[in-house]
C-alpha cells in the first residue's frame, strides 16, 4: 500500500498494579514517502493534539499508511497532501480559503487543492469541535463508534486522499 516501515521499536512497560502486571507495547515506526503529512499547530492544545493522533490511528487501521504528525512552526510553506488539523486552519493563508465563524461544537471538512498539492482542513469552531470532526473523517473511513467499542472493518482498503466539502452543526448545543 505505499507503507515502508523501515524501523521497527518496541517498547515493553510493566507496570505492577495490584500484584497484576500491565503490558503496553508500542511500535514506533520510520516512513519512507507518506502519501500526506498531518500538520498541527505548534501551540495546539491537548484536544487538537488528540484529534490528530486519532486521524493518524483510524488512517493505519483502515489502510496501513502511518501518516506523520508534523508541529508547523509557520515559517515554511505546507507543499505536498496534507491533512490539517484545528487552529491552524486559521493561520494559513496560503490556501486562499476564508474559514467561517462556526458554533463552538460544530465543524467543517474542506479539501483544497492547489499546485502545491491537496489540503484537507479539519477544522471545529472549539477544540472539542474539531475532535468531533476527527471522528466524522474516522467514520467516512468505514470505521464504527459503539458502546462496546470501536468496530473496524477486517479489509484494510488504499489510502486515498479525501474530497470533502462537509460543514455539521450539532442540533442541540449540549450533547
């Protein structure tokens, strides 16, 4: 599909909980020419962060590619396909898109393209907005949000960059 892992660390922590042990093993990789880079903002809060992070699980679960999470400082120019995600919508100007003012929990999903490639913006009018428009990109994905969990489809399909053009207001402004 694309994904070159070329560095594989795992790493084992056991934690001693109640004379019950704990395993947690992460896996860390390199990648060799992403399909898209996903930028944050280099002052993103915790629920942005987390909004990335998620893209990034939901797009390994249901393609294989493990997309980098890039912090943009702002004095380079994003060029290939790229994923952004929350606040820095707002500061790049580059795309030639005005976002519009939104309800704290509602949140817009744009594709822009351009010589320098595509862009989606992930974009919610708060932090929590933009979390739930993680979520909605996860759905499109084919993956499901359950009480008993999350459900993901066996058959990992391509990676394929997204064309949207969604903007969601909840209907009650407390959920």
């Amino acid at each position: 599909m694309g994904l070159s892992v070329t560095i594989y660390r795992w790493i084992l922590t056991f934690n001693r909980i109640n004379t019950s042990f704990l395993l947690v093993i992460a896996l860390q990789g390199c990648v060799k020419n992403p399909s898209a880079l996903i930028y944050i903002n280099q002052k993103a809060g915790r629920m942005e962060v987390l909004s990335a992070h998620e893209i990034r699980k939901y797009v390994y679960q249901r393609t294989g590619e493990l997309l980098p999470i890039i912090e943009w400082k702002g004095k380079s120019q994003i060029d290939g396909d790229a994923i952004i995600v929350g606040s820095l919508s707002k500061l790049i100007k580059s795309t030639g898109y005005t976002l519009p003012e939104i309800e704290p929990d509602a949140f817009i999903l744009k594709t822009l393209s351009s010589e320098e490639g595509k862009k989606l913006l992930i974009y919610g009018g708060s932090n929590i907005g933009t979390l739930y428009a993680a979520y909605y990109y996860a759905e499109q994905l084919g993956i499901g949000f359950y009480l008993e969990g999350d459900v993901i489809p066996d058959k990992q399909i391509p990676f394929v960059f997204p064309e949207f053009d969604v903007k969601r207001t909840p209907l009650f402004s407390i959920r």
